[in-house]
C-alpha cells in the first residue's frame, strides 16, 4: 500500500473502533523495508537478532505498572463480535479557540471477523460554532475495500485494504495503520508504544481509567501521531472497552497539528445485526475514485446519456 493510501486509511481508522472523517494533503513516509532475515549459525540454529532488532512482542520493553497491566491485559482479553453506538468526532488545530473546533455526530456498527473486522460510519450532523447543519457522510469497510462517501460534493473514493486471500490484519498495531483496539496483544502494544496510567480528571467520564500511550521512537505510528489517550470502561457490561479516544495528530513536518477526539455512547454490545449495514450504494451520477492495490487510481463520471469513462486521477491538494 502507497504511503498516501497508508496516511488517509490510518486517518479514518483514529476512531479507535472504526475509522474517522479521511483527511487528505499530507502524507507519512513510505514503508520501510522489512529487515533482512537472521543468518543460520553454525550447526543449523538460528543467529541471534541484530542488536537494533525490535524487541519481541512477548517480552515487555520495561517493567510495567501493575494496575496498568491489569488495564491492558482487560483491554486484550475483552471480546468484541459486533459493536453498535452513537459517536461524536470533534477536531480542534492548535492555532484555533475551542469555539472553532469542528464536531461530527452519527452512529457507528463495528463486527469483528477473521482476519480483519468490517465497519460503517455514517456522520448525519456537523457543528461548528453556533451553526449545525445536517449532512450525509459515510465511511465504510467491508473487508476489504474503504469506501469514503461524500453526498455534499457527489463524491465517493474507493481504496483497497487488503486482497480477499490476505491472511494478514491490516490493523495489525505494527502496520503504522491507526491500530483497532479490540484483539490487540499488550506486550505488542508494549513493544509500539510507552504507556503510562493518567490520574483522573474532571471531565473523564465516569468509572474509566485513562491510558496515555506515546509511539516509540522509530515506529510508523510515530509519524503519523504524537499522542493517544484512551479512557477504558472499569466495570459493569462495558468494561475493558474504548469509551473515548483522543489523539495529537502530526502534520507532514512532524509537528503537532490537531487533537481529535472521540466520544462513544448509547452502545450494544454484541447484540447483533444485519449484515447489509456494511452496504453502501453510490449514486451514479457521483464521481467515483477507484484506487486497487498495486494500480494507478481510476475516475469515473456518468455523464447523463453516456455511459461510464474512466479518466485520470485527479490532482490532490
């Protein structure tokens, strides 16, 4: 996957469970090579890795806060096979007053499968200021294409995660994709970020603990994110799951541009649903952006009369 590709899919997967409004303009370092792999040593065993190696995922990196042990081996062991819940995203750069901050509402549906999850967004409301306005924008991914849908511009982008026959989680916390937070293992969350129990503050929200983790020098979610706070349900029929996110997002220099934060609430927990949520029909006369794996992106626009023309990718800002 192109690191651009790369950078939009971990911006809308920030919602922790889902995904998050895909923004668009900067981008993060490609992927790096991976290492070259240990040679033999003599007598048929394995060398040991290089001193620079990556620490492995079942050995914790430093001693480890027992009550924040608890919190996270909670968080790895809470089972999640379908999630419904109201959502609220709210983003804020720096340089703005908090009266500037944009605030997104919708509901969300989150199912859980082998190797990677299905989810739907769909942002009805947007508010800014003193002014609220409805709106239709849905962000979806049924296994393996994202979907990016923008009713106000009659718009739709189209980005292939993973092929059908890909055993691997693109998810996956060390795939510098925002990680999923249901499934993952503490000691990778460990190895990927330094973690640290946050005291509790007025406006947490109820019976949570808060978890602040801070990416590792050196790991791709590093580029993408300086920060990430999670308040994690303590008890009751919630516990061990995100009920707020927050996130300190870089720009493509490194710096700190935006705090992001999401809020859940009104949430069933594996209650069920259909499985046509994760559909989503686009109109024909919407510009339609298709990007494949491994393939330049194609556009297609109907044209009243016409039929469908693939055109060339249209310039980013």
């Amino acid at each position: 996957m192109s690191a651009y590709r790369a950078w939009r899919i971990g911006s809308v997967i920030i919602l922790g469970i889902a995904g998050i409004v895909a923004a668009r303009g900067q981008g993060v370092p490609p992927d790096p090579a991976p290492p070259p792999a240990a040679p033999a040593a003599p007598g048929g065993t394995e060398a040991r890795p290089a001193a620079d190696a990556a620490p492995a995922a079942s050995t914790p990196v430093e001693p480890i806060d027992p009550r924040l042990d608890e919190i996270l081996t909670r968080l790895e062991q809470r089972e999640v096979s379908d999630l419904r819940a109201g959502v609220a995203w709210r983003m804020q750069y720096v340089v703005d007053l908090p009266e500037d901050a944009t605030t997104k509402r919708g509901r969300l549906w989150y199912q859980q499968g082998k190797p990677t999850a299905r989810f739907m967004i769909h942002f009805s409301e947007s508010i800014q200021g003193d002014r609220r306005e409805k709106t239709d924008e849905r962000h979806g991914f049924d296994g393996e294409w994202y979907t990016d849908y923008q009713a106000r511009s009659k718009s739709a982008i189209r980005t292939q995660v993973r092929r059908p026959d890909d055993p691997d989680n693109p998810f996956d916390i060390a795939r510098g994709l925002f990680p999923l937070p249901f499934g993952q293992k503490k000691a990778d969350i460990l190895r990927e970020f330094q973690a640290r129990l946050v005291p509790p503050a007025a406006g947490d929200p109820p019976d949570t603990d808060r978890v602040e983790l801070t990416p590792r020098e050196g790991t791709r979610i590093g580029t993408i994110y300086g920060k990430m706070d999670f308040w994690i349900a303590r008890a009751g029929r919630l516990e061990g799951l995100p009920i707020r996110v927050k996130v300190a997002k870089k720009d493509g220099t490194g710096q700190i541009n935006s705090h992001i934060t999401i809020t859940f609430d009104d949430v069933a927990l594996n209650a069920g649903f259909p499985g046509d949520v994760f559909k989503m029909d686009i109109p024909k006369d919407f510009q339609v952006t298709v990007e494949p794996l491994d393939a330049p992106p194609q556009v297609h626009v109907t044209i009243p009369g016409k039929k469908p023309e693939p055109g060339a990718q249209p310039a980013r800002p």
